[in-house]
C-alpha cells in the first residue's frame, strides 16, 4: 500500500472518519474533540529534560503510539508519554510536527525505576521494535518527524547509548548501516491527551493501524521475531 495512502488511514484512524473504521471501531473511546478539549486540564506543556536525573529517558521510534506500546511492556517501566521533542515550535500540535515543518519528532518520554531497570537495558529493549535502518522514516510513515532517534540529556547517557549502536552494528545482527540518530534532549512536549495511551484507549483501531503500517512484519523482517 502506498505510504500516503497508509498516512491518511493513520488519520482516519483518530477521527474515525471512514465507514469501515466507524462500524469496526464503534465501542472505542472519546472522540478527537472530547479528548483534545480536555488536554489543557490535564497535560503539562513542557518538560524539561535535566543533566544527571535518573528515572527518565526519551526514545523516537516512528508513531508513538506504537514506541508508548512497546514501552510500556518493559520490566521496570514505570509510565510512558507521548510527545514532540528537537523542534523550533514552542508548543507545537500533532498537526504541525505530522507536517514535518517543525523539525520535531514523534517520540516517547519513559519513566522508570532505576531499581528495576537501568539505561542500558531500556536501549537493549529499544532497538528491536524499530527499524534502525532506514533514515527519515519508519515502516509507513515517512518524514524527518519519524525517524528513529535516541535523546540524551547528558554525557553519561550520551556514551551509553553510543556503546549500544556500536555494540548493535558490530555484532552482525543487522544486514546494514545503523542511521538511529543520537541527539542531545532539552524540551519534552507531551502530545494532546487522545494520543495517550491510545493503544488503550482505541485498542481496534491501535490495531487496525499497526497492521496497516506493516510495522510488526517489518521488524519479523529486521531481527526475526516481532518487536
């Protein structure tokens, strides 16, 4: 399928705009509008990301709603947030960072539990539900603003997620040249409230739309088993 036909399909999805998304998905949750309208109440505009704090990182891997989704299955992860991060726009909308204008990323900020988990292993779980391989885009959706990409806050961060992609591109595992970026992070946006936990919230059409996007036959493709 075209990937601009499976970007409109990813719209449809959240508006419920289609026929056939309408009778499948009639039981799921709010609408865009209740859900957009409640975001001011309920969402932080901003989070800074600070040098040295432990218990949160912020990783890019295509539409968030799938990364939040993997995320959220990681021993140790304590909760996950979608949001817009590296841009120019000072609290830029879904609309504005999907047009690809902004210079933002889809990404998700994770909090976890530094008892439980560490770094290290929150990039191990990382790398196998993204597509390192391809720049500038992942599985359908195709754009500056889906590339995969990890987001350091300081230096520590930084050469550990560097000594991951080495290790990765080392270790043979991969038949290419791994292009996830390793950008400095400073200002998180959380995205508007119906992006939340939308696996959840619209589990039909989270579906509908991760098996339209091929993103789990991808990664079977990549590393040989889903992400």
């Amino acid at each position: 399928m075209p990937a601009d036909l499976l970007a409109k399909t990813k719209r449809y999805a959240l508006v419920g705009a289609t026929l056939l998304l309408s009778v499948l998905l009639s039981a799921c949750g709010p609408t865009f509008s209740q859900s957009a309208n409640a975001q001011a109440a309920s969402t932080p505009s901003s989070i800074e990301l600070k040098p040295g704090e432990q218990g949160v990182a912020v990783f890019a891997g295509g539409c968030f709603w799938c990364t939040e989704s993997d995320f959220d299955k990681v021993p140790g992860v304590l909760s996950t947030t979608s949001g817009y991060i590296g841009g120019t726009v000072v609290n830029p909308t879904y609309e504005q960072v999907s047009s690809g204008n902004t210079g933002h990323l889809e990404a998700v900020l994770v909090n976890y539990d530094p008892s439980k988990t560490s770094y290290a292993k929150l990039l191990e779980a990382y790398w196998p539900t993204i597509d390192p391989l391809t720049a500038n885009a992942q599985f359908c959706d195709r754009g500056t603003q889906y590339r995969s990409a990890i987001f350091y806050s300081d230096d520590t961060e930084k050469a550990a997620a560097q000594a991951s992609k080495a290790a990765l591109q080392s270790s043979g595992k991969l038949k290419g040249k791994i292009v996830t970026e390793i950008l400095q992070g400073k200002t998180f946006y959380p995205a508007e409230d119906y992006h939340q936990n939308y696996y959840l919230k619209n589990p039909l059409r989270y579906k509908y739309y991760r098996t339209a996007c091929g993103r789990d036959s991808r990664l079977e493709d990549i590393w040989g088993s889903k992400g």
